[in-house]
C-alpha cells in the first residue's frame, strides 16, 4: 500500500513538474542567468570587443563608485526623485479613487479619462510632454496667459528633472487609482453604517476604518512606487538625447547604467553599479515593511 501511494505521489510531482517546465526554463534563462553573470561580471573586468575577455579585479568596481562623481549626481537625483514622485502619487491616487468611490454623476466616465494616461505607450507620453514643455509650448503660452512667470522646461538643470516628476506623476496615479479603487469597493458598508449610528463623522470614518483597512494595499502600492522610480531611465533618456543633461540634472542610476554599459563598454562596472541600484532598492522595501508593519 506503502508502495502504491509513493508511486502515486512520484506521478503527482512528474506531473506538476512537467507543467511548471515551460515557466521554469523562461524564468531560468531571461531572469536568474542574467542576475549569475551580472554578478559574475561585476567583479571583472570585461572586453567585449575582439576577443572576448574577462579579468577578475575583484571589488575594484565597488570602491570605484566612491570616487566617481556622476554616481553620487545620479544617486542625489534618482533619490530626489523617488522622495517626491512616490508620496504624491500615492496620495493623489487615494484621492482620486476616494471621488470615483462616491456617488458622483459619470463617474464610469472619468475613470477612463482618468486611466488613459496608464495605458499610453511612455515613449509617446514623453514625447508629448516636450512639446508641451517647449519654450512656447502649450505650458508656457497658458503660464503666461495667466500673467504667472515662465521656464524652460527641458534646457533648465533646476527645472529639468521637476519637469519629468511632473509627467510621471500624471502618468503613473491613475494606475494606483484603479488599486486604490478595488480595495475601497472591498471594504464592508456594514462598517461605516455602524460608525454612523456611533456618531462618527466622514472624517472619522476615512480615519479610523479607511485608512487602517487599506493599509496593505498602500504598502504594495508604495513598494511598486519606490521599484518603478528607482528604475527610472527612458524618460529621463529621451528628455536629455541620452546623455542626462542639462548639467547631468536628468541623470539616474539606470541612465547612468546604461551609458556606461553601451557607450563606455564597461560592463563590469555596469554590473556593479545594477548590483548597487538593486540592493538600495532591497534595503528601501525591507524598511517600508518594517514601518508598515505588514504581518502577512
């Protein structure tokens, strides 16, 4: 009986496993070699043209980013980024999905209007932005129709990377609005009747019952907001042609990855650089979950 239920078993797994093989060898060659030679590379240094080289150098690429100039630029500016892209879109999505929650005329309406920058390529949203950015772009002419001062957008280093918050800001809310949306439709009705009859005002109620119910949610959202910022690069790469310009203001970490990677053919220092960008990403979601306190 022993005998049958092991072999019984052994199919069960041979089974399993066999489903999972398709997304065990994807997974395996486009996500976990990738992140093997990336550290592999990271402690080498590669020639890439000719013959193909390696040269252990050991972590000559990590005291390296000490003294480079343009890492401790792009880590002030993806920081500064993230420090204000995160907090704001995460309350503007809250925001927005609290007004889609209520019972206002059309509201089926404005969530499309409001998702439609989600599902527009970035490129192409970028690409838009600059032109509304230009000079005499539409920004400016309605800035100076309003008698209120107006900026290069695109060529100022002290605007430059405010420009792109700006855009992805608009861009990116309605995604956690549709999160936010879900999450509030999930929460009883039953619970607000109740601090009603209590006496508790909507106030109250977004306090003590909204708020504290949808904390996961805000704690999902705020991650995907740090990873998605932290990664930043194809709009600050076609704002500056490439280059992080102006005065390196739109210069990133995986901008700054990529220059060295594709235009200095340093691929260990890339490396090591990705390395460095995903362990602050690492250390940055381990103390949101500390401070949220997520128990599940």
């Amino acid at each position: 009986m022993k005998a049958v239920w092991k072999k019984e078993s052994f199919r069960e797994a041979l089974a399993g496993y066999s489903f999972m093989t398709p997304t065990i060898l994807v997974i395996g060659t486009f996500v976990v070699l990738p992140i093997i030679y990336a550290l592999f590379i990271a402690f080498h240094k590669v020639r890439i043209l000719g013959e193909l080289n390696y040269r252990f150098i050991g972590l000559k690429s990590f005291f390296r980013m000490v003294d480079d100039e343009r890492v401790l630029i792009a880590l002030k500016n993806t920081a500064e980024y993230v420090s204000v892209v995160v907090p704001i879109q995460t309350i503007l999505a809250l925001g927005l999905a609290l007004i889609l929650n209520s019972q206002i005329k059309g509201k089926n309406l404005f969530r499309i209007i409001f998702f439609l920058p989600t599902v527009t390529s970035s490129a192409v949203l970028t690409l838009i932005f600059m032109w509304i950015y230009n000079s005499n772009g539409l920004f400016n002419n309605i800035l100076a129709f309003l008698g209120l001062p107006t900026y290069n957008w695109i060529g100022d280093p002290m605007v430059a990377l405010k420009s792109i918050m700006l855009m992805n800001i608009w861009s990116t809310a309605p995604f956690y609005m549709v999160i936010y949306l879900a999450a509030l439709q999930d929460i009883p009705v039953s619970l607000y009747e109740a601090a009603r009859i209590d006496g508790a005002n909507r106030f109250d109620q977004f306090i003590s019952i909204t708020l504290p119910l949808l904390k996961p949610v805000t704690f999902f959202i705020v991650v995907m907001g740090v990873i998605g910022t932290f990664q930043l690069f194809d709009q600050s790469y076609i704002f500056s042609a490439g280059s992080g310009g102006p005065n390196n203001s739109t210069l990133t970490v995986v901008l700054l990855i990529y220059q060295y990677a594709f235009k200095n053919l340093d691929m260990g220092y890339a490396a090591a650089l990705a390395l460095m960008l995903a362990s602050i990403i690492m250390v940055v979601t381990l103390i949101q979950r500390y401070l949220f306190k997520e128990d599940n």
